[in-house]
C-alpha cells in the first residue's frame, strides 16, 4: 500500500466519520451483535459488513480499497506496530482519558453513539505496553487442523479474534468497535483467514455453512443477515460478481483449488503498511 493510497483511505474514513455513517455501521454492529456474535455466523456476517464498509468508502472516493493488518507479524510485541503510530492510526489514548490523540484517529472529532465521547484505546500491558497475542505459525494451525466451517469459526473468534480487540481496547474493546478503524484492519484480516482456508478445498468449502447461532438456531445460507438486509450465500465467494475482491497473492491459490494454500501464511501473510 502507497503513502498515497494510505492517505486515501484515511481521508475517506474521516469523510465517513464526518457525515454520520462510521457510526451508523457502528449501531448496526452493536445492536445486532447478539445475533452476530458467538455463533455459526460470525465470519459470513463480519464479511458482508465489511463489504458494506467497502461500499461506502467506495461511494467516498471510488480509488479507495480496503486494507487488512497482518497483526500476526507484529505478535511478539503488537505496541511496536507501525501501524499504531501517530502516522497511522494512532497509538495509545491518554492515561487518565483513554482518548487517542494522535494518528487518523485523533483527528476524527468526538463520537456520539452510543453517548458522547472520544474515541478511545486502553493498551493491556503495562507502561503502554500490548500483550503479545497469535503469530503466524498459530494462525497456520488453526487453518490445517479446521476441518469444517463451524469449527474454524469457533477456533478464528474464541482464538486470536478476541485478542486484538481486547489487548488494545477501549472502543475496540466493545461491541461499538467499528468507532476504530482499526476494526477494519482487523476483520480484513480475520476474513482473509477464512478466504484462505476456503481456497484449502474450494470444491467443498465455497459454500459451506453449518453449525448453530448463539440462540442454538441452525444457520442456512439463506438466512438473512441481521441488519444487512441479504443472504448467507451472496457472501460465499469473495470472487464473485457481487464482491469481486481477493487478497495478494490468494489469486494464484484459487487458479488451483487442490493448491497448497497452507503454505501461504508465511510467504503471503503480509503487512498492512509495507516499508
């Protein structure tokens, strides 16, 4: 990603902060959440969100792709990310307010859902230190030994998912998330995991969906997605006419659908903001 195509990306989400519709993504979050959450439709829902997000930043400005973290590189000592700098998204918020102060984040302005605030971020570590959370060869594991949907979703959102909200908390920490865009750069990722173990067997897990909501109701590919008004289905297949998006390198694995996608992690799993 350019210095060019960073700059563009951030202005287009300030653009959306400005007018209202970050935190309109953010209610839609929130108050779906308990039926997006902890169930078989966590990474099928979390894809179409971020189509949307993508939709509006398109709107924006039509240049603008969304990027993903590959917050797996950054494990051993996630505060050291460039990526948490103040010329990127920001680092830590201040220790007696949590507000972020500097970085895209804290030129967006106060927040007002769900009440009046910053936009905060609260590091778990201590002296403004984030805990180390899943690296590479862990996040390899969880895509060789998933052998159906539910159970790489279960192993994606009760794994490595919940530590990059928690670790740096404060909004991310919550289900008002979507108020960082760090959200994004995150479920970028946590989608691009689910991408690449698709493109494992293709064949087969293209359109496999399976497994129970968080209120034990058994999920098919046309339910609807709360909130979003579309199906399961439509959001199968990043390829596909709808979506119409990959991630670097993944194109060469799908030409191929018995390709050794497991050993991608370490070759394509690369970072958001390259030097």
């Amino acid at each position: 990603m350019t210095p060019a195509e960073r700059e563009a990306f951030f202005s287009a989400f300030r653009s959306l902060k400005l007018t209202g519709q970050l935190e309109q993504l953010t209610t839609i979050h929130n108050t779906n959440s308990p039926l997006t959450h902890n169930g078989a439709s966590f990474l099928v829902w979390h894809r179409a969100f971020m189509a949307y997000f993508q939709q509006l930043m398109s709107a924006i400005n039509g240049a603008v792709v969304v990027p993903y973290w590959n917050w797996a590189l950054d494990a051993a000592a996630p505060h050291q990310s460039p990526v948490l700098s103040s010329w990127m998204v920001g680092s830590n918020g201040e220790a007696a307010t949590g507000c972020v102060r500097d970085g895209v984040m804290g030129s967006v302005g106060m927040y007002h859902y769900p009440t009046n605030h910053c936009l905060q971020r609260r590091f778990n570590g201590q002296n403004g230190t984030i805990t180390p959370w899943w690296n590479e060869a862990q996040l390899l594991s969880i895509l060789t030994r998933s052998t159906d949907y539910q159970t790489l979703r279960s192993n994606i959102e009760n794994g490595p998912h919940p530590f990059v909200h928690g670790n740096i908390g404060g909004d991310l920490a919550v289900m008002i998330s979507p108020n960082d865009i760090i959200f994004f750069l995150h479920h970028g990722m946590v989608d691009r995991l689910y991408y690449m173990w698709q493109l494992q067997s293709w064949t087969t897990r293209r359109s496999q969906y399976n497994g129970q909501t968080a209120q034990n109701q058994t999920v098919q590919a046309t339910d609807v997605m709360p909130g979003l008004n579309s199906t399961a289905a439509e959001y199968f297949d990043p390829s596909s006419d709808s979506l119409c998006y990959t991630y670097d390198d993944l194109q060469t694995a799908q030409a191929s659908t018995v390709a050794a996608v497991s050993a991608l992690p370490r070759d394509a799993l690369r970072d958001l903001f390259p030097t």
